[in-house]
C-alpha cells in the first residue's frame, strides 16, 4: 500500500457503530471541507434505503452499488469519505482506497452494541444483532487494519476528541 495520501481526502472505515458519519461531519467542519457518506449515495441513487435495498435487491446487489459509490467518491470528492462498514470488503474498492488516508475507527463490541442499539435497522444485524455484529466485527478487523493509514480507538471517548485527534495525525 503506498503511504503518500491522495491530496485533501481522509477515508474512513470502521464496522456499524464506530462513528464514522458523526466524526465525519465533525472532521470536514474544522478541516473547512466538504462531507461525503456512500450509504447516502446509494440511497439517492436508488431511491430508497440500505435496509430496503438489502431485503428487496439482495445483498449482491446492494455490494455492486456501494462499490460504484466508492469509485464514484473517490474520483469527485475531495474531502471526508465514510464508507459503509461492508464496503472493504470488496478487492476492487481496497486497490481503489491505496494511496488515500484512510482512518480506521476501532470500537469494542459493547460499545458498537450501545451505538447502533439492538432494535436496529441495519440490515445485517436483523437477527441476533450482538451476535451478528460480533461476527462481523471479528472478521473485518484484519481487513480494516491493513488498510488503515491512521487507526483511532472510539470506546469510551467523544466524537469531538476523536476528530481533533485525527487533524493532529493528518499530514500537513
């Protein structure tokens, strides 16, 4: 992976409940740039939600979106990037992401859990969500932190804290 980060876009990555559109927003505003969710963009382009899309498009589906979303972003944006928490998974997006500063958001299960809330409408975490979101934790963790330039640990800690200490690690 190359360590150079592409001019002016930071890339986050973490699994659901690690804060990456809360510390997100929060990083384009005191970095003065804009904001940019792939979720949201596949909902615009869909026309309806995630959850929506998982149950009526299937996942496959849904995974081929979100990865035209990434590539999308990551050619027209120029400043805060979440990903959804799936989205690294796909070995496409990773080559995509080389080059990038990319921030992984590590979070405990617990407080994942706490975060994302067991009745919750995530579409992977219907069934069993402490259970679902453990598995897919443990087996993204690898993925995440190869991929990561900068990872930053969220237990326990506020999203404004979490945002100034990633602007402290940005390159100048």
């Amino acid at each position: 992976m190359s360590t150079k980060p592409s001019a002016g876009i930071v890339v986050l990555i973490g699994p659901p409940g690690s804060g990456k559109t809360t510390i997100g927003r929060l990083l384009a505003e005191r970095l003065g740039v804009g904001f940019r969710d792939t979720d949201a963009d596949v909902e615009a382009v869909v026309g309806k939600p995630v959850s929506d899309i998982f149950v009526e498009d299937g996942e496959a589906r849904f995974r081929e979106l979100e990865h035209q979303a990434v590539r999308r972003a990551l050619a027209e944006h120029d400043g805060i990037l979440s990903l959804g928490g799936g989205a690294v998974l796909d070995e496409e997006t990773q080559a995509l992401l080389d080059g990038h500063h990319v921030v992984y958001l590590q979070v405990g299960l617990s407080d994942a859990v706490q975060r994302v809330g067991l009745a919750s409408a995530r579409p992977l975490l219907v069934l069993n969500p402490r259970s679902q979101l453990k598995k897919l934790m443990e087996e993204r963790r690898p993925v995440y932190e190869r991929l990561a330039v900068t990872t930053v640990v969220t237990d326990k800690r506020e999203p404004a804290e979490l945002a100034d200490e990633i602007v402290r690690g940005l390159p100048a």
